[in-house]
C-alpha cells in the first residue's frame, strides 16, 4: 500500500463518525427544531459547475436522503446580467449524472420576484428599511471601516410613507440605475460591516432571461437568499464558508420577514484542488480564448471535463466522501481523485491491449496467413466480465519501447536474444530488427514456442518480461489523448506579462494507436483499462463511426507493472 493509500484508509476508518452538519441536524431534531431535514442545491446558472459544487450537490443530497427529507435544485437566477440558458442545461445535466434526484423540485430564483418586493414592503412598514439616495461610492464611504463605525445614511430618516411611495417609484422604473437603492436599517455602528445597513434591492433597468422586462430592480443577494430558502421549506441551508460573516443578515433577514420555520444557515470549507485550477473565472478565460476545447475539454476539472474524461460518479462520490466536510480550509490532492478512479475501475472496466505507439513484430517461425483465437479473461478481478477470443498472427504490433537493440541493465523486456511474454498468447525470443535508412526501427524480429500457448512456460523456463501485443491485421486504428494539468496553481496562473501560464504538455495526441478488433464495438463513455497503460474512456465529442477516439482517464499506478 501506497503513503497515500494509507492516508485514505485511515481517514475512511476515521470518517465513520459524524461530521459537524450531520452532529447539528441531529440535535435541531431531537430539540424539536424542525421535524424534517431540507436541503437545497442552489446554483447561480453563470459556468459550468466544477468538482467543488460535485462536493455541495453530494452533500445536500446525501443529507437529504440519509434524513428521509428533500432537496431542491433552484437556481439563483435573480442576478439579470450574467445567466445563460445552457448553463441551465448544462447544471441539471451534471447534477442528475451526478445522481442527485431533485425530483419535481426544481425551482428558480426569480420566480419569487413578487415575494420578494412584499417582503420588501413588509420590512418598509417596520421600519426596518428605507431608500438612500447616496451612490455606490458615498455608500462605502459611509460604511466605515473594521476599526471606524459607518455614519447614518441620510435617507434613514425617511418616514414610512416616504419609502413605501419611493420603493414604488423604484420598482415603476422612475429612477436611473444607481441613483436609488433600498437598505435595511440594522446598525452602523455594528462590528459586523455586513450589518451596516447593507443594500437589499437595487435599480436596474436589464432585461432578464426569465422575467423579462418586468422588472427594473431586483433584490441583492444576502436579501434574496433567506427569502429563497425559507418559500421552498429549506431547513439547512449549507454554504461555503465566505458567507460566515453573512449569516447575521440571514438570521435577521428571515426573523424580521417573520417566517414560521425559519431556515438556517450552516458553512462549510470550499474544496479545492492542489495545483488545479477549479475557478469560473479562469476557466472561463480558457474558453473564451480557445485554449481548450469548450467547458468540457478533458483537461478541466468541470463536471461535464471530468465525465467526458471518463471519471464515474460513482468515483466522484467516493472522492468527496474522503475529503470530508469541515470547516477548516485545505487543498485535496488530485492524486487522490485518481486513486478514487482506479478503484472503481479496476474491476468495472475491461483489461483489454492497445498499443499506442506501435511498432511491427514479426513472428519469423509461425505460419504465413494464419490467424489463431487466443482466448483472454476480460478482468481476473471481475468475472462476471467474461471473456473474449483475441486473433494472433505472424505479424503483430507491440510498443516501440518495449524493444531495444542495445538494452540496459535490468530490462527484461525484446531485445535480441531475450525471450519474453506476449501476453496470454506465447513466449517469443527476439532475433533482431529491421532499421530505416535513418536508423529508426521498422520491424523487430523474433521466433516463437508454439508449445507455450497461452503465455504458459512449457518446461518450467522463467521469463522476465511480459508485453501486450495486437494482431497487425486485425487491429483497429485509434486515436488516444493524453493529458496533463494545463494550469498549475501551484506555478502561478498568470506570467508577468498577464498571459496565462499554460502548460505545453497538457495535451499529448497520438494518432497512430493500434487496438485489438473487440474495441470496434466501443461506444461514447465506455470505459477501458488499456493493459500495463491505463484507464481510457471513448470520447463522447469527436468519436465518429469507424474514428475511435480515447481519453486517458488516469494512469496505471506505475505503469509496467503487470495487472494481476
Ligand atoms: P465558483 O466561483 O467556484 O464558480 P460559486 O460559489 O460562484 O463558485 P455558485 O453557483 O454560486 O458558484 O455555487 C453554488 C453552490 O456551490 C453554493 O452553495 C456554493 O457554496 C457551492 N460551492 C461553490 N464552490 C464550491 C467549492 N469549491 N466547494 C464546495 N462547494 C462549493
Ligand atoms: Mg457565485
């Protein structure tokens, strides 16, 4: 077992108690808090959503279920600028593949308008807010500061009446953009900046992708949110921790408006990624400048990359579940979503051989024109998987680095003289090669033992050396992808001249990789362990009849050693 290996164990081993949310729902239940447990997923619909949100939709999903409650999908949509209906799309598409099942609750933000502009008014008639004239800027500068309290707004002052007949005038689209906003009176002397009398409505003249033109002023956020949750029933409402500071605003927001059952707020840390880049806003950058191919490009790490890479969800659940929920900040290895791949695949997919970068191997002793079918075990660790007949003939394709002409120490693999493995087929011991005129190797040369069928040694002689192999004939010819971070963190984003730092490697095309004939069969998303090699997924995108096309999901742990 692996360093990280233990790690995983141990933290899996550890992990069997409860985490800090589930601690707080058990005891809101047994003091008689809420008598149910709903959740919600609540995404602002403006990017794809990334392995960090894969972490909060799994979370409120699982708290849902393991409580007999709800989750909702609702989407936070009452901001008009940014959101897009594919990325609408896009959000439900991930979040069901993710196997998060909103059922019929799936609900938009800014279906609430009108309760919001009540809820609004209600806080009016309480006195518990008022329209200010000042700007955006006289606004900060009446904020004060973490050491300095904030002064009073002018507009403070305004009587009931006055802020109910501007708020009206607010939202009948008398006012310019910025020139009026409505805050809550709370304090300015508080020491929590957030509850300086923050701004709870704006004006806005934007159409928006759901409402239209119907309205010109639409609610902020930290005002929209309690609202959001306490009209759907949520009773946990689970963010990231840069909302701490927010969740005085939530809990006044949501006593002031009154609600029955109020909902409430929990934070836990963001997961990130060591050296990957998770960001909207870079990955953003990367694909409105065509660095990458799309929000799906196999080389991000947003939910859509990671399926068309050919990650499981099963293999992002288990991820998640090993990160943990806490509320300490902290990077998860990448390593560490690799293991979760390896592990879920290692007995899902297929073990089937592809040479990727192939070079001919003739067989100078076996008979010319004829084929024969090796039977193989499609997984030894799964078999139900079955099996498969593999045609063998004189002339094979093997990896170019599984030969050498002047070898060194402890290779054990072609080279002349040496016998090695064909794997499941035969022992074969290499005669030599044929050179180009440049001295490059076209052809290596060997004989084989016809009574070692099966890879089987015949009379008890060791080989050292076992490599995979493809009929020349009967191949198919494939193109294979493999990827590296195309941004690390870790290096620094950008360069000094504000480029992105990208790496030149991230992409590795071959386009000369030789299959075995049973992958002709392969379909979008299948998922195969490519023997001594890796795990490769058929990419979904540019797959065409008779063009196979693979991802490299992840490497073999060290990539020559035989899968047992
Ligand atoms: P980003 O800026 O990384 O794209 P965001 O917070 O702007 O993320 P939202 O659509 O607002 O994205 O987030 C939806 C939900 O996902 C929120 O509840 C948010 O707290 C949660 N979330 C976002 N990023 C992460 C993360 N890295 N880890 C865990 N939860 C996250
Ligand atoms: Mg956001």
């Amino acid at each position: 077992m692996s360093e990280l290996e233990k790690e995983i164990v141990d933290s899996a081993e550890v992990k069997e108690s409860k985490n800090f949310i589930e601690q707080i729902i058990d005891k809101d239940l047994a003091e008689g808090v809420y008598d149910t447990v709903h959740t919600r997923f609540p995404p602002e619909p403006n990017g794809y959503l990334h392995i960090g949100h894969a972490k909060s939709i799994l979370l409120n999903y699982g708290l849902a279920q393991k409580y007999n409650g709800k989750f909702n999908l609702r989407f936070d949509d009452t901001n008009p600028t940014k959101e897009k209906s594919e990325f609408v799309e896009s959000i439900k598409a991930d979040v069901k593949w993710l196997g998060a099942d909103w059922e019929d609750r799936l609900f938009f933000a800014s279906n609430y308008f009108d309760q919001m502009y009540e809820a609004a008014v209600k806080l009016i008639k309480k006195g518990k807010a008022y329209v200010s004239d000042l700007s955006a800027e006289q606004i900060r500068e009446y904020r004060g500061s973490l050491t300095e309290p904030g002064k009073e707004d002018p507009g403070s002052v305004r009587s009931v009446e006055e802020n109910l007949a501007l708020f009206e005038d607010m939202k009948a689209g008398r006012y310019e953009d910025g020139s009026k906003v409505l805050r809550a009176r709370i304090d300015m002397a508080s020491p929590n900046i957030n509850m300086r009398d923050p701004v709870i409505y704006r004006v806005a003249h934007m159409s928006h992708q759901n409402t239209g033109d119907k309205w010109c002023i639409y609610p902020m956020y930290d005002f929209a949110h309690p609202i959001e949750d306490a009209i759907e029933g949520v009773t946990h409402s689970i963010c990231t921790l840069e909302f701490e500071d927010h969740r005085p605003l939530y809990d006044w927001v949501v006593r002031e408006l009154e609600y029955p059952h109020p909902p409430k707020q929990i934070e836990f840390a963001k997961l990130y990624l060591t050296n990957v880049v998770t960001g909207k806003r870079y990955i953003k950058k990367l694909v409105e400048q065509g660095i990458v191919d799309g929000w799906d490009d196999p080389r991000l790490v947003s939910i859509a990359a990671l399926r068309r890479r050919g990650f499981t969800p099963e293999s992002i659940k288990k991820f998640v579940e090993l990160c943990g929920i806490s509320k300490a900040q902290s990077s998860a290895d990448y390593a560490m979503l690799e293991y979760c791949i390896r592990e879920d695949l290692k007995t899902k997919a297929p073990r089937m051989m592809a040479i990727l970068d192939p070079v001919k191997l003739v067989i100078d002793n076996y008979p010319e024109g004829q084929t024969e079918m090796l039977p193989v075990v499609n997984n030894p660790e799964n078999e139900e998987l079955g099996s498969r007949e593999v045609p063998f003939g004189k002339e094979l394709y093997i990896e170019r680095d599984d030969f050498m002409e002047e070898p060194p120490k402890k290779y054990f693999r072609m080279f002349p003289g040496n016998e090695v493995r064909l794997m499941n087929a035969y022992f074969v011991k290499c005669t030599g090669c044929v050179k180009d005129e440049n001295g490059k190797v076209v052809e290596v040369h060997g004989t084989y033992d016809p009574e070692s069928r099966g890879g089987n040694s015949p009379d008890g002689r060791k080989v050292k050396g076992t490599i995979h192999w493809v009929s020349a004939a009967e191949s198919v010819k494939a193109q294979v992808r493999l990827y590296e971070n195309i941004i690390d963190e870790e290096k620094g984003v950008y360069n000094e001249d504000g480029s992105l730092n990208l790496n030149p490697n991230s992409l590795t095309t071959l386009t000369e990789c030789r299959l075995e004939p049973a992958f002709a069969k392969a379909q979008a998303y299948d998922r195969f362990q490519f023997v001594r090699q890796g795990f490769f997924c058929v990419d979904c995108k540019d797959t065409k009849p008779g063009e196979l096309v693979f991802n490299r999901i992840v490497s073999l742990k060290s990539s020559y050693v035989l899968p047992k």
